[in-house]
C-alpha cells in the first residue's frame, strides 16, 4: 500500500505505522515486503432463498401487508424453504424506504382520489330541553387530492347510515365521484376483529355502497396520517379558521355558518401548498369525475324495516313517530339521516320528523291521524243475550172459581 511505504520511507517506525493505520504488524512488514496491490476474487453468495418470490412479496406490500410473519406463512405454502428471519432482513430496508416515501407530498391528477375522514370539533347540549344529556359534535370532511376542494358538515351521529348519506351530499357538492376514496383504518370502514391473511375486512354495506358508485375503497396503514395528510390538514384548518371564535345559536345555525365558510373562505382561498385557488383548480377537476347517481332508499345500508301498527305509529329506540293512518299493516324501513328520521314506503317518503334524543315519547304529526276511525270498518262481533227484565204477569180470576174450589 502506497501510505505504509510512503511512512516507511519518511522513517517512521514498523510500530507506529500499525498504530496510525491501524494494522497489524505483520501485514505492515508484508507490504514493505512487497507493496505491490493484492486483489482477492470476491466469493460468489449464495442466492437468497426469497429471490424467486420477491415479486409476490412486493405486490403483498403493495396491499398494504408488511407482516413478516404473515409474509413467511404465505411463502411457506408456496414452497418457499428459507427462515422468518430472512423475510424479516428482506423487509428491514423495504421498511426504512416507505418511510421516507410516505411523508414526501403524494399529487393525484384530476378525478383521482378523494380522502375522508371524521373530526370531533365540540359538544352540544339544549338549554330549552335541559334533561338531554350533551352531545359530541362530529365533522365529515371530504377533499378532492387535486384541487384542495373540500366539503363539510356537522353531525352527532357517527352511524354507518348517516356515513354513506353524508358521502351522497359531499357527491352532489363536488360534482361528481373520484376514482378511489381514501379511508382510515377504523370501525366505521373495517370490520372489527375481521382480518384474515393480514387484511382487513371492509364492512360489506360501504362495499356495496362503492360499488353502485363506482369507486374503489382504499385503506391507510394503520398509524400512519402521512399518507392520509391533506384531510388531516383539512380537518386542522375547519378548526383553526372555521371553528376558532365560531358562535352558534343552534346545531342548525352552526351548520349554516360553516357552508357559507367552504363557499366564502375553504374553497375560494389560495391553498398553501398548490400556490392556486381553490375554486380554479376545481373547476378543471370537476369534469374528471363521474357522474354522481343517488343509490335507491331501498337499497341503502342500516334500514329498519317495520309493520305499521293499529295505531300508525313507528317505534325507533324506544321513541314512537306517526306515519299516515292509511299505511296500518303495511311494512315501512326507518332511515336516519343526520338528526331527521325518515319513514319511507317502497321509493315514497311517507314521514318525516326530527330526532327526538329523550325516550319513550310519542311524536305525532296531526295531519297524519286526520280522519282516522276509531275501529276497523269491519269486524267480527261475538253473539250476546239482551234482556229486558219487567214484573211477572199475574192471572186474572172470577171470584166464582174460588167459591168453586172451596166447594
């Protein structure tokens, strides 16, 4: 090595150039013995026992599995003969790369995706109807990737129901459907307790739901709001410009305010990372959606089938609601959107009425039970006796006949 010789020649010592190189002095005299370069063939490595379903694994990943465990059992079945810790080596730079990958900014063109989330902005509780116990304020977001175009609403019902309605109202503000929706992990999407091979279940209704609209569910990992970060932004900037000083008189008035904000402030603003408009950007999304069908009530999820009582009211936790008179003995399904119930008959809304949030009320619409009879038209009767009791009638004689029988 040219540094060993270079030293010897300066006249430093076979001892001190081991201690500044670093070597041993046996290799140090070696060189000096001969400093001509010393090259080793490099050995040839055995492949590794992954390589042959490297693209499996990477399409697994792909799917959103990077369970090394799940990963080894998979290959096993395929004839995979290498160790969990192999996998689990093959993984550990795959790992550190998506890492990276996740928080740099991920664009989607026009009509792609969309992402959606919840967000708890408060509480509310009725000064008129002070026994009702409080409330929690939950906001649906949904936000077009490309433009930043965002709606959102405020509701107390975080029902899978009241999910896919809010879905069809974000549908007809934006204008259409995108490609794939972006969703977290949770209990409204997934099935609990219902993963199988390392994937989660999707509930079978949002499913359904994606499929009469189009569109394909996608899931975030778990843990990770990176890649669902412009809906958590979202939500973040509904709290900090919308909600910040926000006053309300009523769940109604709250919710008025916030749609004149998404029109006045959310989607007419610069956006700070696209350096555009909103609403310009919008505008040329909107043509790359799809079109936007309305699912039929008779299909949508979370439907409460009832038979109409004798007394043409609906029973729904624990409260009762009137319907039209005329629909006794036909079958009717309940569906709440947001804090309405609605009580529908095939394709027609019969009834409409707010929630009521007490229990065991009855809430009647008197236009509902005009006209209606007090009994049936018609019915049985059982046979009964009528008697009408009087004095009984005593015979009138001669006085002759008793003369006669005293003879």
């Amino acid at each position: 090595m040219d540094e060993i010789v270079s030293l010897w020649q300066e006249g430093v010592s076979i001892n001190e150039i081991s201690r500044l190189l670093e070597m041993d002095r046996k290799t140090v005299r070696k060189y000096l013995k001969d400093p001509r370069v010393r090259r080793y063939a490099r050995r040839k490595q055995k492949p590794s026992p992954i390589e042959p379903y490297v693209d499996y694994v990477k399409e697994r990943l792909a799917q959103g599995v990077w369970n090394a465990v799940v990963l080894t059992r998979e290959l096993k079945v395929r004839g995979y003969s290498g160790s969990y810790t192999t996998v689990k080596s093959y993984l550990q730079p795959l790992r550190t790369q998506a890492q990276q990958v996740a928080v740099r900014r991920f664009e989607t063109p026009p009509g792609r995706q969309a992402q959606v989330d919840w967000g708890v902005l408060g509480t509310i509780h009725s000064e008129q109807q002070p026994e009702q116990k409080e409330r929690t304020l939950y906001a649906f977001v949904m936000t077009l990737g490309y433009s930043r175009a965002m709606f959102a609403e405020i509701v107390t019902d975080t029902s899978l129901g009241t999910f896919l309605e809010l879905h069809e109202e974000a549908f007809t503000y934006l204008g259409g459907v995108t490609e794939e929706l972006l969703y977290d992990n949770d209990g409204m999407v997934v099935v609990p307790s219902g993963w199988k091979n390392g994937e989660p279940t999707i509930q079978p209704d949002l499913v359904a739901f994606g499929e009469h609209h189009g569109y394909r569910i996608r899931l975030c990992r778990p843990h990770r709001a990176q890649t669902k970060g412009k809906i958590e932004r979202g939500i973040g900037y509904i709290r900090q410009s919308f909600l910040c000083g926000c006053q309300a008189n009523n769940l109604e008035d709250l919710r008025s305010q916030l749609r004149v904000w998404l029109k006045t402030v959310a989607n007419s603003r610069v956006h700070g990372t696209t350096r555009e408009v909103v609403q310009d950007a919008w505008q040329r999304e909107r043509p790359e959606l799809h079109r936007f069908i309305p699912m039929p009530v008779r299909l949508l999820p979370r439907r409460s089938v009832r038979q109409v009582p004798p007394d043409a009211y609906v029973t729904y936790r624990t409260n009762r609601y009137s319907v039209p008179w005329e629909l006794v003995g036909t079958e009717v399904f309940v569906i709440v959107r947001q804090e309405l119930l609605e009580i529908w008959r095939d394709e027609s809304l019969v009834a409409r009425h707010e929630v009521c949030h007490d229990r065991y009320q009855r809430i009647l619409v008197k236009s509902h039970h005009e006209k209606m009879p007090y009994g049936p038209a018609t019915r049985k009767t059982k046979a009964r006796i009528h008697i009408s009791a009087t004095a009984p009638e005593v015979e009138k004689r001669p006085l002759s006949a008793y003369e006669e029988v005293a003879a």
